[in-house]
C-alpha cells in the first residue's frame, strides 16, 4: 500500500468550477469589497467584507421570494445585483451581529446572546409558525431565525433552543415537534436558563412581547413591537423590537444620576410613566454595540474596539471612582453607564480592555497582538 499515490489534482476545485456567487474581491456598488466565502449551501453564501466590518448574506430569488411572502423580511431589505447573468439578492448586516446557522449557535453562558435568540425564535414566530427551522440561518440584527426549506427533518423549537445551550461535546437534541409543549415561551425560556445553570434577574419586563410601542420610537415606523428583553437589570432595561432599533428603558433614580454626570443630557432622554413610575427613554439602531460589560456578546474589529477604548478613557476622565466592569456600554454614545459611581473596589481599566481584547467576543477572528498593544497603550497613557 505504500506505492499507492492519489492524484490530489483531480479532486481539487478550480476558481473557474467554483460555486461561488462572487469572485474574489468583489466591490459592490456601496463600495463594500465581498471578502472570504464564510458558509454556503445550494441556495445561499455568506461572506465576510474584506474590512471585516459586514457580513453579506447572498441568496437565490427563490429564498427571498418565500422570505418576503412571509413577511420575514421586507423587499426593501436586500439589494438586488446581477452577477454573471444570475440574479442575487444581498442581506447585510454589521459585524457586531451574528449571522450563522442555527446548528451552530453556542451561547457559551452569555445571557445576552439566549435573550437574543430568544427574540429571534419569538419574532419568527410571529411570521412564520410552521415552517422547519432546524436548517435555519441566525440573522441577529433582524431578530429572525430564516427557514431554508430544505428536507432535513424537523426538529422541536425547544430542543434548537436547549442545542444553542449545550457544551462543545454535548449530543444534539432531535425531538420532534409537540403541538404546544413545541413554542419557546418566556416561562420556559426561564426555565430553562435557570436549569443551565444561569443567574437571572427577578424583575418582571417592563413590556410585554406584542406591545406597540411607536411612541418610544420616534421617527420609525409605524406599528413597532417588542419582540423580546435583551438585559434586565435593577435599573434598567432593554428591549428588542420589529424595527431596527432598541428601546432602553431607565428608571428614574439612575438616570437622574446619569444626568448629573453629563454622561447623558436631559435632551437625549425622554421621559414616561409606566405603572406608575417614571422612566427614561433611550433608542439606539441596531447596528452598534449595548452591552453589560460583564456580559459581552457584541463582535469586536479593529474600529469598534478602537471606539471601546476610548469610550472606556473617556468615561475614566469624567468619573474617576466609578466601577465599569458591570457598566452598561453605549456605542453610540461613546461611553459606559456605571451603576457605581463612586469608590469603585476595582478602577484598573487596563485589565478591563485585556480581557475584552484577549477574549472577545471577536467579529471574525481574534484581534491582532500589535493592534491589542496600540489599543492598551492609548488607555494607559491618558
């Protein structure tokens, strides 16, 4: 048997035989450069950008056509491009987001990550009741799980939930669907959260999924509704929504004191009763980062932890005694809301941005050991 020699060259794929959509380097017209082919099946490929800022979803006109007749997505949502003859439509979203095969997902203890699937399996739901997701893609910036239809046999919602829940060597779950015992509700959801093992906050949410809430979103548009909570803090929540944005929610007593610090103003933050008590308002698209920062789950490239960094400077200089290892981060702002704003145990911020850069989570791949050493020493040198 050692004389046997396999040709390798005649199971090798040529470019020219490849499947793929795009050929390398690709640029769309929005200047966007088509990077590496990430996953593929017969009627979808997703890529990377060459920034590494987007992920593009490419699909065949027979997935958007049954996306958009179920209402899953809105044809306003893609970009139609021509390639090669072919008609392609394109999905995009951040890199912050996931965007995966269900199969997949390992939530790997973030309870920002469940809640997000969470809202995703809700949200699909809502659209889409029958059809089998265990073939489906996460697209997280959408809150949707997206069926494929292929023939791969279904699977109980509840066990493709459990499977995003399980370690690395765990066996995966194939129960078949049970009529109500199927639907992941938000009791069992907590159920089964608490039975893996996870520390969930007693607060009841401040809305229910279905609520219409327009008038926390000025500006979008109409009929809104909350999907899921993605946080649920003591003095805050956050919620997701059919729209592209979030709702924050902050009770009174900490946002006074947020605006106090001038990390926020009064005139970002509007201001409304519920049940009885007065909270503030904040909205922010979905395409940046809010996060506990001692529950990271937004992907990390070199821009945005760049804007970490100095976020994390910047809040140190105006809040020398804060504590920031629980503080809820805010992309769009450019700093982190401490619940703790003096005589912090623990105001080492260097160890703070090594462990998000040692960590992640990451957009692509880990960051690079010169980038994290330019990053740290920004920090430092304050």
């Amino acid at each position: 048997m050692s004389s046997f020699i396999v040709d390798e060259s005649k199971f090798m794929i040529s470019d020219e035989e490849s499947n793929a959509f795009f050929t390398s380097e690709y640029k769309l017209a929005s200047g966007i450069v088509i990077g590496e082919l990430e996953d593929e099946s017969d009627s979808w490929q997703l890529y990377i950008s060459a920034d590494g800022r987007h992920y593009i979803l490419a699909v065949l006109p027979e997935l958007h056509d049954k996306w958009v007749a179920s209402r899953l997505l809105k044809d306003r949502d893609f970009e139609c491009i021509e390639v090669d003859s072919r008609k392609i439509y394109l999905l995009f979203s951040s890199s912050v987001h996931r965007v995966t095969r269900l199969t997949n997902i390992r939530i790997n203890k973030s309870l920002r990550y469940a809640y997000a699937l969470f809202s995703a399996f809700i949200h699909t739901r809502q659209l889409d009741l029958d059809s089998n997701l265990r073939d489906g893609l996460y697209f997280e910036s959408r809150s949707v799980i997206l069926p494929t239809y292929s023939l791969v046999g279904k699977v109980s919602d509840r066990c493709l939930f459990e499977n995003a829940l399980r370690g690395k060597n765990d066996p995966e779950k194939l129960t078949a669907p049970d009529g109500l015992n199927d639907s992941v509700s938000y009791f069992y959801f907590r159920k089964c959260l608490t039975e893996h093992g996870f520390t969930l906050n007693e607060n009841e949410p401040l809305f229910e999924t279905g609520e219409i809430v327009d008038d926390f979103l000025l500006g979008e548009e109409s009929n809104s509704m909350i999907t899921a909570p993605l946080i649920i803090r003591d003095h805050y929540q956050l919620f997701d929504t059919t729209s592209d944005s979030y709702i924050l929610m902050i009770d009174s007593l900490w946002g006074e004191a947020l605006i106090s610090t001038n990390i926020v103003n009064q005139i970002q933050m509007n201001s409304f009763p519920i049940n009885s008590k007065r909270y503030f308002v904040l909205s922010f698209k979905k395409d940046q980062i809010i996060e506990c920062m001692n529950d990271r789950h937004g992907g990390l490239n070199k821009e945005n932890a760049f804007e970490l960094t100095e976020a994390i400077r910047r809040t140190r200089t105006l809040l020398p005694e804060c504590d920031l290892t629980s503080a809820l981060y805010i992309q769009k702002l450019g700093y982190l809301l401490p619940e703790k704003f003096t005589n912090a145990d623990n105001t080492n911020d260097r160890d703070l941005l090594v462990d998000c850069l040692t960590y992640g989570p990451f957009a692509m791949a880990p960051l690079m050991d010169d980038i994290n050493h330019d990053l740290v020493t920004i920090l430092v040198h304050q």
